[in-house]
C-alpha cells in the first residue's frame, strides 16, 4: 500500500512520538532509582533484580501482546498500556519498600509490552515490504532518541526535586499525551488496518501452520536478539552509574550516557538503509560484519573512560552506532523480509520476548558482577555475548543459501 509522502511522514511522525512517550516511563528507572537504591540503603543487586523482573515479565507480555494482536488488532492494547504505565510510574514515586517497587515495576514490565507489537503491525500494514528498512530506520530512532530525551529529561527533574520526581512527572507526561497520540494514529490508520484485517480473515487464521512454516528464522533471530538485546539494555541501565563513579556528577553522567542511544538512532537510520539494498535472504550480512568490531569497542571502553570522558563518548557513540543499529534490524526489517506478514506481530512478539529474557539474564548477572568485582569486567562479559551473536546469524545465511540451491536446481 503506497502512502502519499505528507502521510507517511505524518504515520511515522505520530507513531515515533508514541513509542518515546512509552520511554518516558520505562528507562527512567536507571537514572531517578540509584538515588533510590542509596536513600534506602539498597544494592546494585536489587536493582539488577527489579530491571530483570520487568524485562522477564516484558517478554511475556510480548508473546500474549502479539497473539492479541494478530487476532484482534491494536487499538485497545494501546490505549490502555499508556495509561496503566504512567499510573504504575505515578505509583512508583510513592512507594518506600522493595516489594512495592518490584509488584509496581513488574506491572510495568507488561503494560509497556503492548506498545511495540501493535505499533509494528500499523506499520507493516501502511508500508510496503520492500522498502520497510528505511521506514523502519527511522522508526527505530523511537526507542534510541527515546532513551536519550528521557535521561536528560529525568537526570534535570532527579536533580532539581529529586528521585522520586523522575517516576510521578514522567508518568504524569504519558498520561497526558500518550492517549492522544495513539487516538490520532488511529484516526490516521484505521480504515487500512481494519481492511488488512478482514481481506487476511485474521479472526479464523490459524497461526500453527506459519509458525511450523517460519521457525526456523524465528529460533535465530531470537538467540541473536537475546543476546543484543541483553548487552543494550544492560548497557542502558548500568552506564549512568558507571560514568557517575568516574566523573562524580549527575549531570555530567546523564548527558555522556545519552550519547550512547543518540549515535544508536543514527545507527538505526545507516542499517535499515544499508539493509534495503541487500535481497531478503542477505540482510543479515551487514549485522554478521559488525559483531568483531562491536566486541572490540566494547572490551576495551574502559581503559578509553578511565583517560579522559571526552574518549568514553566517542566509545559510546561507536558503540551504541553498531549495538543500536544490529539490534533494531534484528525485530523490525530482518524478520519482516524473511517471514509471512499475517504472522509478523506473533513472531515479532516471540523474537522480542527473547530479547527481554536476555536483558533480564545480564541485568541480573551484571548486577551480581558489579558487586562483587566492579564495574570494569563487565564490559568484558557483555563483549563475549556479542560475539555469540555469529552463530546464529551464520546459520541464517547458511539456511537460505541452501534454500535458494535449491530452488535454482528445480
């Protein structure tokens, strides 16, 4: 389905804002709750624990969100996610145990997974197929740019009227706006989605048949979103206070750390238009190319940030580049390209899920490490889970080329 070029912009415009908005009230939680984690005398291993819980709960929400999705569209899931995420970051503000806060950020952990499985279907019903890398490029910058506003954002508000502010005003913002956005998206989208639905007959699709058909690439691109993911996100909550027991200063640690999502939206827009000029079953070589070089920036950070916080920026903009760029392709145009599109928000919903069990695994585990050793080692470990990512996407390569052997010899 082609879109006039003010309409698309106007699609991606409204759907970016949505997916940012969401943010808001997921990654403040690695800049307001360290200040919590001090005032009540807390560890890094509680909150490594609480950021697993949420992304363990996420991905769950993922696979159910994506069903729901698939079956009966997108609208009710979104609406509702918006407001029972700023309500449950409203919440968080006002409680002063560690129960509260795990109850709270666990239900936070599903209400934010309804947001990316029914923006994606939007999407991938108003765009064509073929040129979805670069729409995707820039949809992706969402969740990057996303993180960025919301450290700055939340590190001004923690810093003027304290932690607890970082959760109520934010909560407060979704709240306010996020219903709106999503009633303008809908009324922008909604007679094409309802159409797509009712020509694929999505309320009878039995969706056993494509998952046997599609498993495969689904397996593979799960394991190797597993592991991005759970470097990006780990990365996401642990960088802040890294470069804060380095520079001393809030600001200082919030506006660097916000140049690794920053350079990651540049990242998504490079890879998805780099990805639109390979064929479907190829656009996993760009991905395959960049994990050496990410594993090395990734090793040896440390040693850079310890000269000088001018050199750990420029890191975390090659970093968060190539970390950004390989994750977002790997949900978005990747599976998109090799996957039936009746069972794309399903299979994007399981690929995620996966990815959240990641972040949940190195959450924890860098927590734990953190404690024990420092922070430097870490850097290490998250480097050997990028170079893991290899196998998975060499056997994809392997899969298709086998595949196309075979269709040439018929």
């Amino acid at each position: 389905m082609k879109l006039a070029q003010k309409a698309s912009a106007l699609l991606i415009t409204v759907s970016w804002l949505i997916y940012v908005l969401f943010y808001l009230c997921r990654v403040n939680y690695s800049i307001a709750f360290p200040y919590g984690i001090v005032e009540l005398g807390l560890d890094y291993y509680i909150m490594g624990v609480i950021a697993g819980l949420f992304a363990l709960v996420y991905s769950l929400g993922q696979v159910v969100n994506g069903y729901i999705v698939t079956r009966k569209g997108p609208w009710l899931l979104l609406f509702a996610g918006a407001i029972l995420s700023s309500l449950a970051n409203i919440l968080f503000g006002y409680v002063n145990n560690v129960t509260g806060f795990m109850v709270l950020w666990v239900l936070n952990g599903y209400f934010q997974s309804t947001a990316w499985v029914s923006l994606i279907r939007v999407l991938t019903v108003m765009f064509e197929r073929e040129r979805l890398g670069g729409y995707m490029g820039f949809f992706n910058t969402s969740w990057a740019l996303g993180s960025s506003i919301t450290w700055i954002i939340t590190g001004y508000v923690v810093s003027v009227i304290g932690w607890r502010h970082g959760f109520i005003v934010n909560g407060l913002i979704l709240m306010i706006l996020g219903p709106i956005s999503v009633l303008i998206l809908r009324r922008q989208t909604k007679y094409s989605v309802e159409v797509f639905y009712k020509r694929e007959s999505l309320a009878n699709y039995t969706m056993s048949k494509d998952l046997i058909k599609y498993w495969k690439p689904i397996l593979l691109l799960a394991i190797a979103y597993l592991l991005t993911t759970g470097v990006l996100q780990a990365a996401i909550v642990y960088l802040p206070s890294y470069l804060y027991t380095i520079s001393g200063s809030t600001a200082i640690s919030s506006i660097t750390a916000s140049i690794y999502p920053m350079s990651g939206a540049l990242g998504m827009i490079i890879y998805g238009f780099a990805l639109d000029r390979y064929r479907s079953r190829e656009k996993v070589k760009p991905l395959l190319l960049s994990v050496p070089l990410t594993a090395a920036i990734l090793y040896v950070f440390p040693v850079l940030a310890g000269y000088s916080m001018v050199y750990a920026g420029i890191a975390l903009a090659a970093i968060g580049l190539l970390v950004y760029g390989i994750d977002a392709q790997l949900i978005t145009t990747v599976p998109s390209a090799l996957i039936g599109k009746k069972i794309i928000p399903l299979s994007i919903g399981i690929i995620n899920a996966m990815g959240s069990f990641g972040s949940f695994m190195l959450n924890t585990t860098t927590g734990y490490l953190v404690d024990l050793y420092g922070f430097n080692p870490i850097f290490l470990y998250w480097s050997l889970w990028i170079i893991l990512i290899a196998p998975s996407l060499l056997i994809l390569l392997h899969i298709y080329r086998r595949s196309n052997g075979e269709e040439e010899a018929r």
